[in-house]
C-alpha cells in the first residue's frame, strides 16, 4: 500500500506544474468538460463508423466532424453554415480562412444561435451562484 501512495505523491509532485497553469491565466478553464463532452461523441460514434468505406473516407468524415463540433462551440446554425460553406467551395471560392466557423460567424451573425449563448450564460450564473453558496458558512 506504502507504494501505490508513493507513486503517486511523486506522479503529481512530477506534474506538478501542468496541473497547475489553470491558476497562472485566467483565461484557462478548472475544467475539461468540454474536451470530455467531444470525446463522449466520438466514443458514442464509434461503432457507426466502422463502415465509412476507406481510411480515406476515414479521413473525410474526421475532418467533417471536425469542422462541424467547431460550428457547434460557436453556436453557428450547422446546417445554414454547411449549406454556405460548401456551395462556395463547390463554386470555386478559395478563400478557406473566411469559411472557418469563427470568421463565418463574423460574416453572418444572423446565423449565430444567440438563445445558445444566452442559455450557456444562465448557466454559468447558476453555478456561480451555486459555488457561492456552498463556500457561504452556514450561519443560523
């Protein structure tokens, strides 16, 4: 038992400094929900897969994927933007950086789901209302 817990005290003290480079910017989430919300949809897709045809039709649907969960963090409209994007790429549009999600979002805000955004912000008020109650002592 006196080893399990040694390997791991040394693991962490081993990564130590990646565990902690949340608290040097404020900008990087505590958490990785939205890294394990993405994995969850690939674990899930997996088996469906199994048939795409070739590592080629492999690498077409990756790359599909891809871009489509990008549409899905920036609450683009995903079928009005795919319909956008490869209507100009079918018409010869070589411009790929302005049919990147966040610029195509820039370019058509009215396309954006902004009850998406609103409902992300309510949420994040709720849990921030609800840690600020749980580290609130109890005083009766």
């Amino acid at each position: 038992m006196k080893l399990v817990s040694g390997k791991a005290v040394r693991y962490a003290l081993n990564q130590w400094q990646p565990l902690i480079v949340f608290t040097e910017d404020g900008g990087l989430p505590i958490h990785n929900n939205d890294t394990e919300r993405d994995l969850r949809r690939l674990t899930i897709g997996r088996k469906s897969w199994l048939f795409l045809g070739s590592e080629a039709g492999g690498e077409v649907a990756a790359r599909l994927y891809t871009l489509t969960a990008s549409a899905h963090q920036h609450n683009l409209d995903l079928w009005a933007y795919l319909e956008d994007v490869l209507r100009r790429l079918a018409g010869g549009d070589s411009d790929l950086d302005a049919l990147l999600p966040n610029a195509w979002a820039k370019s058509h805000p009215d396309k954006v789901r902004s009850y998406r955004q609103a409902e992300s912000l309510a949420r994040a008020a709720q849990t921030k209302a609800r840690r600020a109650r749980r580290r609130k002592p109890n005083r009766k």
